[in-house]
C-alpha cells in the first residue's frame, strides 16, 4: 500500500451511508472565506482611497514654507503611490484566492458499488473519475495540520483509500477529535473494509472483525507480538523507575528545539516590557492609571509564569496493575493528566505529529488516547511502544 496523502478543502464533511446513493461536497466553508473577502476588500479601498489623494489635508500654511527655494525637505523612504499600488494588489489578491477557494470543488457519490467522483478545477472543465467499490483497500484514520492566520489545528480525517491518491474519497472531516476513533470504526464496519492507520511503520490495517477486541485479545489471537527484550539497554533519553506497586517511565531531560527558542524570546521580550515599564512608572502615569498598569503588568506576569511552567514540563507514564496514567510534572509538583484501564486499550501505535513532523507514542481505546514522548527520538519511541505493549498483554 502507497502512503497516499490528498488534499481536501473541507474542514467539516460528512458522507453519510444510511441512505444510498450518498452525496457530499468537498468544499471550502464560507467561514474561512469572509475574512479573505472583507479584509482583502478593506485593502482594496484604503489602497485606491489613498492613490486618488483621499487622505490629503486641505492646503495650508505648510504647504507655503515647502514652496520656499531654501526649504529643506525629506522625501519618504517608499514612494506613497508605490505603497497604495501594492496595497490595491494584495487585496485583490486576498478576493480571487478566496473567490477561486470557493469555485473549486470535489461532488462525491457514492451508490454501494460504485464512487463517483466530480471535480471541478478554477480553471478548465470538469474532471468525472468513476471506481468500482471493490478496488478500494481500506477506511483509512490520519491527521492533517493545518494554519488559518495565527491559528494552527489540527483536522481528523477518515477517507475510503485507494491506492491512486486521485480516487480516495473523504468519509468524514473534522476539526474536533470527539469520537473520532468510534466514527472510524464505524465507517470500517458499515462498509466491511479494514481499519488503516499511518504509523511510524507505514499504513497498517486491523480487520473489521477485531476492531472491538482489546490489545491484550488480539496478543491472544496472535496479531500482536510481545517484542520486549528485558535486557535490551534502555535509552538514554528515558528514565525508568520500579516501584512497589507501579513502574514509571519519563523523559531525563528537555529537548529544546525551535518553538522552545521562540517561546524564550517572547518571555524574554515581555518580561523586558515589564521592567522598562515599571523603572518609567511614573511617567506612564500621565497617560494611564495606576490600576490598569498594575492589571497589565499582572496579566504579563500571568503569562510568563505560565510559559516557563509549560516549557519546563515533563511527562511521566505511570503503569499500575490495571491501568496506565499519564502525568504531567511542573517543576515541584505533578497533575494527572489521563488514565486507561489496560483492558480498554486497543492499540499502542508511534503517530506522526502533524505540525512538527515528530513521532510520539499514541496509547489507544475506545474513547480517548494518551500520548507520550513528543519531543523523543523515535528510536527510543519503539522501545517504549514494545515496553507498553509489554505490560499490557503480559
């Protein structure tokens, strides 16, 4: 099987299967549009405003002391009618990529035997693809990061996966993981197709008939291997702790990479604010009062007391007797963060981070995941998946 990935203008989709033939439309929503349409039209109008001398003053003595031969004057850095040109292009830029964002389009239709898939481009006629339903290999469950402004999310997707990339065809998109795994198998039973996942070993299926089956249930049918070797030297990013009643795993230390250094910069540039606020008090005092600093100030201390807590964050994995409990430990003190009975665990799988490109390990059930080591090599990922998955069939 390829690892096939398409691209999908959704952010919500659903094909529902109760009533043949199904129909959807793979389509950008209007809520993602009307930002591009108003502010590229605020562009527009404030560039042409200013290129025909909307915002110039009526004339006034000022203009008679620019006129004397001995005046001395300073020309602008950029040309002001470069400016609004540049302006007036990038709002009708903003207009046609949301205009043409929309116009764009994939009709899905789906019969029971037949996947009929209409798309129409910006540009050109539109393309009929036509696929028996039989070639289809699998429901497949992955996760796509994507960036609106300055908001990234993350957007869960189950598609019908074929193996020619043009002819997978979504089932169901998201940008909320509620019960995305129960959607994902459903999908996989209603059309009696394995359940395929991306993992760190490439796409996986699991068959319809075993998607109920616990991990412990499916060592027991021989699907999954206990690969644990006990003498194996443990990584070195990891510490492992025996307890009496429990065994704790952790990360030794913290991986600093580039969103560290970007949060670093931020604290460092707010906590500069602060003091150069604070050692001007008294001057800042003309033009603000005494409770809106002090509300401010504390708002940025807020802040970065919050950032430096976060960044210094560790997580542990606690295995007990029956269950699996993920912390988080700040500094001085720990806060549970999850916990799953082992016998509810389904899969322990290393899943790709879509918005680092890193692995961590994903510990799986019905109705919720925790996850672990974001930040780790994935060498020492598969040496905690065997642990884990050690512990819970054992």
């Amino acid at each position: 099987m390829n690892y096939n990935m398409p691209d999908y203008f959704s952010h919500k989709l659903e094909l529902k299967l109760d009533k043949l033939p199904a129909k959807t439309s793979d389509r950008t929503n209007w809520r993602f549009i009307l930002p591009g349409l108003i502010f590229g039209a605020l562009l527009f109008f404030l560039g042409t405003y200013e290129f025909f001398n909307g915002f110039r003053q009526p004339k006034s003595s000022f203009d008679d002391l620019i006129g004397m031969p001995d005046a001395l004057q300073y020309q602008p850095l950029i040309n002001p009618t470069f400016f609004d040109i540049v302006f007036i292009l990038i709002g009708l830029g903003m207009i046609a990529a949301s205009i043409t964002s929309y116009i764009r389009y994939k009709k899905i239709i789906f019969d029971g035997k037949t996947v009929t898939i209409g798309f129409r481009p910006v540009l050109g006629e539109k393309v009929i693809i036509r696929e028996n339903f039989k070639n289809y290999q699998g429901v497949r469950f992955r996760i796509e990061f994507f960036q609106f402004g300055f908001i990234n999310k993350n957007k869960y997707i189950i598609e019908l996966y074929h193996k020619d990339p043009s002819r997978i065809i979504p089932l169901y998109i998201s940008t909320s993981e509620k019960d995305i795994r129960k959607i994902w198998e459903h999908y996989a039973r209603t059309l009696n197709l394995p359940a395929l996942v991306n993992t760190d070993e490439g796409l996986i299926a699991r068959d319809v008939k075993n998607l109920d089956k616990s991990l412990k249930e499916m060592a027991e049918l021989g699907y999954v291997i206990d690969n644990y070797d006990s003498y194996e030297a443990l990584p070195d990013t990891i510490a492992y702790v025996r307890r009496k009643d429990k065994i704790v795993i952790k990360a030794r230390k913290i991986v600093w990479d580039a969103y560290n250094i970007i949060a670093w910069i931020a604290i460092l540039a707010i906590g500069g604010l602060v003091i150069a606020a604070g050692a001007n008090f008294e001057t800042l005092q003309k033009s603000f009062s005494p409770s809106a600093f002090f509300i401010t100030t504390g708002i940025c201390a807020f802040i970065i007391i919050t950032a430096v807590f976060i960044l210094f964050r560790k997580e542990k994995l606690i295995i007990k007797k029956d269950k699996i409990v993920n912390t988080h430990k700040y500094m001085l003190f720990s806060t549970k963060h999850d916990e799953i009975p082992k016998t509810a665990i389904e899969a322990i799988d290393i899943t790709e981070n879509p918005a680092s490109g890193r692995y961590f390990v994903s510990v799986i059930s019905d109705e919720k995941s925790i996850t672990f080591g974001a930040k780790l090599p994935i060498k020492d990922l598969r040496w905690v998946k065997k642990f884990l998955i050690h512990e819970v069939i054992k």
